[in-house]
C-alpha cells in the first residue's frame, strides 16, 4: 500500500485523512488570501506583501502535494479511469469518495507527475500573485484534452439533438468549496473548444436535424462557433432565466442560452404549441438544466432524440457522455 498509508490504518480512514487535510489546506489558503486583499487596501508596504505572498505560495504548495497524494492513492488502490473497480473490489463508494473527487485528485496528481505545480509555483513569484487553487489541474487538462479522449458516438441518425458540451471555464478561488463532507468541488472535466469542434456530430445526425447548445454569456462567441463546425446553421437564441445568479464585472449574471440552430432543412414542427424563447425556472444544481427545456424538445419531437454530454438517464433519449 502507499507510503501515505500509517500502520495499521485501513484505506478508507486514509481516504478521510487525507481529504480533512486537503480540505484545511485550502481553508488556511482562502484565509491567506483575504489577508492579502486587506494588506492591499490598507496600503501596506510592497516588501511585506511580498513576503505574506510567498508564504501563502508555500502553504499552498504544500496543499497541493497533499491533494496530489490522495489521487496517487486513488489510483493505486482503486484503479480505473472512473475509479470504481480495481482487482481487489475495492470501491470509491466504500472509501468516502464520489467520481468527481476521484477525477480530479487523480489529475492533480498527473499536473504534478507532468511539472504543473513547479510551473504554477514559478509564475506566481515572478508575478507576485497567489495562484488560483485548481490552477495546475486547469493547465494540466487544456494541454491534455484532446479527441482521443471522447468516447465514440452511438450509432444511429438523430432528428434532435441536445448538447451541454463541458465548456473548459476558468473557475475562481470563490466558486471551490473546499468541505469534506462534499469532498473535492472539482464538477466536471473540461474540454478545449477544439475538442469539442473536433467531434463528428455529422455522423449521429439527420439529413433534417435539430441542435439545441447550451452555452453561457462568456462562451457565447465560441458556441457559434462550435455550431457552425458541427455544420448547422444558427437560427435563433432562447434565454433561460435561472432565478439566480453571481455578479461579475458588474453584470449580475442569471441567464444561460439554448442556441437553436439546423442542417438540411429546418425541421421544428410548426403546429402546436410554439416553443418560446424564454425560460423561467430555478436552477436546481450544477450544471443541470432546466426541466421545461426537455419537455418541450420532447413536444416538437416524438422521437429520434440525442442527449450529448448526458449527466443523468432520461427516458425516451439516446444518451452519450462519459456521466451516464
């Protein structure tokens, strides 16, 4: 068993030692920072901030390390991809684990296998600014990310299709909840834009085909984007309105957008009832979406219908993802 293993401790209470670790690691971090935001205002000489931010680079190294740690035992002594199976049985459920917590202590530890904390840790003294928490783990995918990795299309031709592609966002210090009994906050993986340009949606589509993209106000641009490289056309943009949201650079941001677009020939019904272009529902978790928006592709289309990016089974959908 690993080296992190103290004797006579059985996986899961390392699991849970490590994860409690982990998790004051970035507590003291968020603690460090807020120190920093307050020397900031209150003028402090440029020397002693200096000093206070090589402090929390340290700490926050040795955070990582400690995350690190955790994915290498993951590895070792669950095994997968998915970190479900190993030969000995063991389970992420039977150590404290889910796969998302799984996912991303196993890519900190590749970012650290592959120099990512030594290059984070670098620029961050030449700039004299705290790095962000998942910072290695984001470069570590952007430079990994890449066809190869997305699993095959399933077979068939979709009349419809709904795509929540795992855009690759930055995320910031606020939004990572460092809590053990969430264990690690990381969602999703993320893939570039030219990943996700690079799948072949042609093959799972209609001559007359449907596209419905979510996307969100900064990756708008790069939607359209992706839409036009999966070959359809941009028809029009429906707005959901999720009842909350965050502010940033002012703007109180809480709406997604569902961009419709289509090849071949349009073939939204046009009998009915019309599908609007507005959205009310409150959001209910990450990333999931908005229960009306399945109801009414449901609606217009009986069948035939293709789910890209899936986090949960639905009824009546083909549904591809690495989540389901």
């Amino acid at each position: 068993m690993s080296d992190v293993v103290r004797k006579g401790e059985n996986l899961p209470a390392v699991v849970e030692r490590l994860v409690a670790k982990v998790a004051v690691g970035a507590e003291k971090y968020r603690a460090e920072l807020a120190i920093l935001r307050h020397m900031k205002k209150a003028d402090v000489l440029e020397a002693t901030r200096i000093v206070a931010i090589d402090r929390v680079i340290d700490d926050l190294a040795e955070a990582w390390k400690t995350h690190a740690e955790l994915g290498r035992l993951i590895v070792e002594q669950v095994g997968g991809r998915g970190g479900y199976k190993s030969g000995s049985g063991t389970t992420l459920e039977a150590v404290g684990l889910d796969k998302d917590a799984s996912r991303y202590a196993r890519g900190l530890a590749e970012a650290e296998a592959g120099g990512y904390f030594d290059k984070a840790i670098e620029a961050a003294r030449k700039s004299h600014a705290p790095p962000r928490y998942m910072q290695p783990y984001v470069a570590w995918k952007h430079d990994n990310d890449s066809p190869e990795d997305i699993k095959p299309l399933p077979a068939g031709k979709f009349a419809v299709i709904m795509a929540d592609p795992p855009w690759s966002i930055s995320t910031s210090d606020w939004d990572i909840k460092w809590q053990p009994e969430d264990t690690i906050a990381n969602k999703y993986p993320r893939l570039s834009i030219e990943a996700i340009k690079s799948i072949t949606v042609e093959d799972v589509s209609a001559e007359d085909c449907s596209l419905f993209l979510w996307t969100t106000h900064t990756l708008l641009p790069a939607a359209l984007d992706v839409m036009s490289s999966w070959g359809f056309k941009y028809h029009c943009c429906i707005t959901w309105d999720k009842g909350g949201g965050f502010t940033h650079c002012g703007f109180h941001r809480r709406t997604e957008f569902l961009l419709y677009g289509y090849r071949g020939k349009m073939n939204m019904p046009q009998r009915g009832e019309a599908f609007p272009t507005l959205i009310v529902e409150r959001a209910r978790g990450h990333s999931e979406k908005p229960e009306e928006a399945y109801r009414l592709v449901e609606m217009k289309f009986d069948d035939g219908r293709l789910e890209m990016f899936a986090r949960e089974e639905r009824e009546g959908w083909t549904q591809w993802g690495n989540e389901v």
